[in-house]
C-alpha cells in the first residue's frame, strides 16, 4: 500500500528568520581601496614599471632594426664610419714595418745564445729609407730586419737611438714605396677615435680601433729612471709586437708611437700608451739631422704641488710646478729664477705640473729665449730664460753637496779604455761626509742608473730633488758597497 503524499502548501508556515547583514560603512571602504593601492604599487609597480620599460627598449630596437634595413647596402650614410675607417688604415698600413731584431748573449754555461725581439715600426722618409721605432725592439741587436708587406726580409741599420724616450730610428739601404704622414698631436681630445697598426704576435698589419682615454701621462715609469715620458693613453688593444707601430687618427696621420701596455698578464687590458708625435717627430729629426738628441736645461728642480702646498705658495687653482732649487750659473739663476717661485706658464702654455714641466723644458731648443710666468709669493711675474743644453749643463751643484768627482780610466796607458767615476774629494762636515763617503770610492749608480762619468752622473741625479735626496750607490777600495742619500736644503 503507497504512502499518501503530503501536500506542505495545505500549512500556513512562516519561512525562518535570517541574520541580519551589519550595513558597510564608508570608511571601510576607504582603507580597503587604500590597502589595495599599495598592494598594487609595491607588488605590481615593478612589474608595470618592467611591462612598459621592456616595451620601450622593444620599441627601440625594433625601429633601429626597420631603419637600419631601410638603409640601402651601397647607401653613404650606411657606410660613412666604416669607410673612415678603411680609408685611414689603406693610407698608413703599406708604411708599416714588422722588425725583428736579433740578439746574442752569454748564457750561465758560457755557450752563446741567440735570441730575437720582434715588434713594428712606421716609414717616415720612404726616400731615404728611415724607419721609426722603439728603443726597446732593438736595444741590444746584432742585425736587424725589417718586412715591409711581401717585400721579404730587409737588412736595416740602427741610425740613432734615445733611450729616455724609448725611441729609434733605422735605415734601409733601398728606397721605399711608401712613408706615413706626421698629424698633430696637441689637437688630440679624450674621445678621439685611434687606430693602431702593428705585428702583435707576428701577426702582420693587424688593424684595432679605440679612443684616447687621456694626454699627458707622465712618471709612469715605464721606461726607466731618468727617462721623459709624455703618453697617450688608448683603449685601442695594443700587444706584444705592436711596439713602434703607428697609432692614427682617421685622416691616415701618425699621431703617435704605440709604445707600452699597462697590464698585470702581460696581455691587453684596455690601456695603451703610445708616444705622441710631437715628440716623436721632434726626437727623430734630431737623430736624423745630428746623430744625436739634445735637450732644453733651466737648472732648476721642480716639484710638483699638493692642496696644502698650493695655499701656502698662493696658488688659487692648484697648477703650477714649485721651483725647489736653482743651481747657481744656471740659465734660470741668471734670469732671476728663485726658489720658492711656483712656475705657471712657459712659452704661453699652461703649467699643470712638475712632470709636464719638466718635459716641455727638454723639448726647448737649445740657445732659444723663452718667456716664464710664475707666482713670487703670490704676486704673478714674468722674465725670458735663455735655454742652456742638458747635456753640458752641470745639473748638480756638486760643491753644494760638499764633493767633487773624477772621471778615471781603468787603463791610462789606452786612450780608448772605458772610464769610471771616483769620488775625488769630500768636504768636511758636509752632506757626503756625513753619509760616510770617502775619497777613492767609485760611483757605481745614481738611484738605479748605472754611471761611469760626470756627464752620466748629472743626468741621472737631474731626475732628484736634492731637498728631498739622491740615491747613489759607491763603492770602497776594499769592495764594500754602501748606499747614501745625498741631501742639502734649498734657498
């Protein structure tokens, strides 16, 4: 029997109570929209600010690309940076040289061994056949040859060296094809574009491209004590072999002497120095015309300033070199020069510091009246200098120094035979008496420069200032070396 169906609509039934709803309130709704905007600026900030940077670099790129392929392949605008490039390497590389220079040598077990030294150089005078490089490819070599493009080994002679700039010019017997043209150097900025060209490696003409990251680097020792250094700074990657290549500009002209790298692995890292061609050209010439080099002197010893110097001495904008000593007959004591005077211009060009000073002096030609400015306890003043020669200039007041030396040959019965240098005489109580030299000691070197003469010894104690000390090493008769620092004040 079924169940009857209940029909719930035949009750009057009331539907159950519901909880009542709390009404929103407005300020609820203001910290949620508040809470919400954080959120969205701290999680979805980077993330929109990410969207729309990354658009825009698309963006970029993508319409570089468009332009860049709108550019037909054969345009001039297209070509235009590459072609001054081609052009600049095409007008110098055929003037450029790769230089092997060999050597021999005595080894520990007394057998002769032959060595090489590889590098470049550039044609500077294709008619009579003069070549450029450094010192260092070629110190010490017994031939020389240079290859100039398929033109197979050339004998080549040493004309001249000067190794205080690490420079050398060399000669072939025939006449070359092609020889590089000299630019300026002075017009040179930090930011030009360089090219240079060299045999890293061996690897002949090889062509790298850079900027000039800075002028007028100085007291690197790079190329030995006594030496006078003025560099270019490049990143163009300079190596091993490009030593004596060409640095140019992109109008094809020499602009330098790619010289040295700046390097913890011997490899490139981005610093290059080259030789500019205002010295380079300047010191070839000269071993062109006279064999020889020759060099401004003032007689003075310069040093350069700090901020604590620079107020004491008057100086507002900190440039200038101090003038620490004058050497008594010199050119500079016989214009007035004095010390304490803070030099800040010569010959019209500003003085920055001590090293470029003191290079702009050995540039000066020897017999020429050049105009100084300088600051005399800081009132500006001017006189003319007449530019003695370094090399016949005294640039030590030995006698300031309280001794005298002697050039003794080890053999007076030979006219030919090498000298050596001897402490002659010893003023008592005076600077060298007191670091206990004597009399009969041989001179052996000034800081690290061997000497055998007076004219070697001035040349290396010109790098000092007397004020502050010159190294020398001695001798005893007995064979006992003893190392002195030679001071005296200044005036």
């Amino acid at each position: 029997m079924s169940q009857p169906e209940l029909d719930i609509t035949e009750f009057d039934l009331e539907n159950p109570p519901r909880p009542e709803t709390p009404p929103v309130r407005s300020g609820f709704l203001i910290v949620l929209c508040v809470l919400g905007l954080l959120a969205s600026l701290v999680y979805g900030g980077p993330y929109i600010a990410w969207r729309i940077g990354n658009a825009y670099e698309s963006g970029r790129a993508s319409a570089a690309l468009g332009a860049l392929k709108s550019i037909p392949d054969d345009s001039q605008d297209f070509n235009k940076v590459s072609a001054l490039f081609r052009l600049a390497q095409q007008a110098v590389a055929p003037a450029v040289a790769n230089i092997r220079a060999l050597t021999a040598s005595q080894g520990a077990d007394g057998l002769l061994k032959n060595g090489s030294e590889v590098g470049s150089g550039v044609v500077i005078d294709a008619k009579n056949g003069y070549i450029v490089t450094n010192n260092h490819v070629i110190k010490d070599a017994q031939q020389v040859f240079v290859r100039i493009g398929k033109s197979g080994d050339i004998p080549a002679r040493i004309l001249g060296t000067d190794p205080k700039t690490d420079l050398a010019v060399l000669k072939v017997g025939s006449q070359l094809s092609t020889e590089a043209v000299w630019g300026d150097s002075d017009k040179l900025d930090i930011g030009d574009w360089v090219l240079a060209i060299g045999s890293p490696f061996a690897l002949e003409r090889t062509v790298t491209a850079g900027i000039i990251s800075a002028k007028n680097r100085t007291n690197l020792g790079i190329v030995g004590d006594n030496s006078f250094e003025d560099f270019l700074q490049t990143d163009a990657p300079i190596n091993p072999g490009n030593s004596g290549g060409p640095l140019i500009n992109l109008k094809g002209e020499v602009i330098g002497i790619n010289t040295a790298i700046f390097s913890d692995n011997g490899g490139n890292q981005g610093i290059g120095l080259a030789i500019p061609a205002r010295l380079a050209k300047r010191i070839a010439g000269q071993i062109i015309k006279d064999g020889k080099v020759t060099r401004g002197f003032f007689g003075i010893q310069i040093q350069s300033m700090n901020e604590t110097m620079a107020r004491e001495f008057g100086v507002t904008d900190g440039k200038g070199a101090l003038v620490a000593l004058v050497l008594p007959g010199s050119p500079a004591a016989s214009a007035g020069l004095r010390s304490g005077d803070v030099i800040t211009r010569l010959g019209g060009e500003t003085v920055t510091d001590s090293g470029k000073l003191r290079i702009q002096i050995a540039s000066l030609e020897v017999g020429a009246k050049v105009g100084v400015d300088y600051l005399r306890e800081g009132k500006p003043e001017s006189i003319t200098v007449t530019v003695g020669e370094l090399a016949d200039a005294s640039a030590i007041p030995l006698d300031a120094l309280g001794f005298s030396l002697l050039d003794q040959k080890t053999d007076p019965a030979k006219a030919d035979s090498p000298t050596v240098l001897i402490i002659d005489q010893v003023t008592p109580g005076g600077p060298v008496a007191n670091s206990g030299i004597r009399p009969g000691m041989r001179v052996l070197s000034v800081g690290r420069t061997p000497v055998n003469n007076r004219k070697e010894f001035n040349e290396a104690a010109a790098r000092f200032n007397p004020t502050q000390g010159i190294p020398i090493r001695v001798q005893a008769p007995d064979g006992m070396v003893l190392t002195a620092i030679l001071t005296m004040g200044g005036r």
